[in-house]
C-alpha cells in the first residue's frame, strides 16, 4: 500500500464515506466486491488510492483507479461495479466543487483558456476521466496528511483544496467545468434545472417546464439534458426519485408506500413496478438494508 492509500485508510474508519475535518472532503472504503448496481453520484471529483470502480452511463464506460480520476461536473444516476477485497479494500477521496472557487480559478487564467472548447458538442458532459498525472498525485498527499490534523485541515486544508482544483481545470478534459462555472452555457443552464430537480423532486415536474426555467426551448432542453447526463429529463427524474426512495426505505425504515409518495408516486403498485425494474428487486427487500454510496 503506498503513502496515499495508506493515509485514505487511515482516514476511514469503517465501510463506505466518511467525513474528515474539512468541510467538502470525505474519503470512501470499500472491503467487498460490488456487483453492477444503480446510484446517484454526486457533483464532485473522486481520486482513488487502490482498487477501482466502473461506471456505466448511457452506452459508456468509465473506469477509475489509482493512474484516472473521476469527476462530476453535475449530480448522475448512473450504475456501478466496485473491484475490491478484505485484503486490497477499495479506497478513495471524494472533494465537493465549489463554484465560487472555481470562478476564482478562472478568473486568474483566462489566457490559458481554450474558449472553443466550452461549447463544442461531446465536450460538456456532466462526466469526464482524466489521468492522475504527478502534480495531481502529490497535491492530493499534502492534503491527506493535512487531513490527519484537525488543526492543519482547518488552517491548510482550503489552500491546498484550491490547488488541487486548479490542478485539475490545467488537466484533460476540463472544459466542462469551465462552462459549468459560467453563464448560459448549455451546462449551467442544465445544471440549474438539476438542482430544480433534485431540491423539488416529490413535486409534479415536466420538461416545458424545467426548460423555461432555465430559458430554452423545449427540444433544445431536451438535447443538451441528453448530452450532459445520457437521459432524458423524465428518465432522470425518476431515476432521481427511485434512489431517493431507496435511501428512505434503508435508512428510516418507512414503508413502501410511504417512501413511494415522499418522493412523489400517487400509485404504491406503479412505484413497486418500477422499482423492481430499476433495482432488480422489490422496494420491500430493501427496508433497512445496508445504504449504497459512491
């Protein structure tokens, strides 16, 4: 185990995430092989010490590992295999983007910025992988050792959160971060209507809706929604609710349905029908089990 999985482990106290003492930060730890099973990746980037895990979006696949990163410009339903042992256990940091740092970022380095880039078609979507080049891999050190300090989490930790930011807007692929920070790209524009959605999701939504919200008309909506998360708006909404649901049934034990109209199915049968579906079981096999994390 080198120094980085070996300060992620030293971090994780148990199986799946965990917080550390900066705000944004967690690492995640994983003793077992995980079969391909659906989950709701959150925004952020995630830069794996030892094992790996897959990702299928769409028709695509992603692989990340110790030499490729992960990030996520926008909230994802996706599906996910995890490659992991007792003995080689699955470890990985997750970091939060911050807009707000990363329209800092930016700003100080506009000349470097392939302006082209941001609007071109394929290049704007809500994930990317990127190799771990050296810089990344020791401004990722430094910041688990800060980690390990309450104290140097507290005083060094944003500096070196920052760096690490801007290590990865230099890296490959980054241009959706870029149009992600500003305005009216394709990409904000979709990234707002996700945060309509997963703020308001019990609610009654359609996609002429969701596409005045953020100004665009309805088939150019329904495009851009497509090529940022492999789905459609109605397709993601119901992914959105379906995980949500599986989260209320793990964690507070509700009944079936009771979590089926917290997340806004009238039908109890339509929702156990499409849970099944999703999930390859029934919502009831899934009262208080074990919650599934990135």
């Amino acid at each position: 185990m080198d120094e980085i999985a070996r300060l992620m482990d030293t971090l994780s106290k148990a199986d799946g995430l965990n917080q550390t003492p900066l705000a944004g930060v967690r690492t995640y730890k994983a003793s077992q092989y995980q079969p391909r099973q659906p989950l709701c990746y959150e925004k952020g980037v995630i830069i794996v010490g030892q094992g790996s895990k897959r990702v299928f979006l769409g028709d695509r696949e992603y692989e990340y590992n110790p030499d490729n990163y992960l990030v996520l410009s926008v909230p994802l339903p996706a599906e996910c295999e995890t490659m992991a042992t007792p003995s080689e256990p699955l470890l990985a940091l997750m970091v939060d983007i911050d807009l707000g740092m990363l329209g800092r970022i930016i700003g100080k380095m506009d000349d470097r910025i392939d302006h082209a880039l941001i609007g071109q078609h394929g290049k704007n979507q809500g994930l990317f992988l990127a190799k771990a080049v050296p810089e990344i891999k020791e401004t990722v050190l430094r910041l688990l050792r800060a980690l390990n300090s309450t104290l140097e989490a507290r005083v060094l930790g944003p500096g070196i959160v920052h760096e690490l930011m801007f290590r990865i807007m230099c890296g490959e692929n980054a241009s959706s971060l870029y149009a992600l920070s500003m305005r009216n790209t394709n990409l904000s524009r979709i990234d707002k209507a996700l945060k309509q959605i997963h703020g308001n999701f019990q609610d009654p939504m359609d996609v002429n809706g969701l596409a005045g919200l953020v100004n665009m008309s309805t088939s150019a909506f329904h495009r851009a929604f497509k090529e940022v998360t492999s789905s459609s708006p109605i397709q993601y909404l119901k992914k959105v609710r379906l995980n949500k649901a599986r989260s209320l049934l793990m964690e507070s034990g509700m009944r079936v349905n009771e979590a089926a109209a917290g997340v806004g199915y009238e039908s109890a049968t339509q929702f156990s029908r499409e849970f099944k579906r999703y999930f390859g079981h029934n919502p009831v096999e899934t009262i208080g089990g074990t919650p599934v994390n990135l």
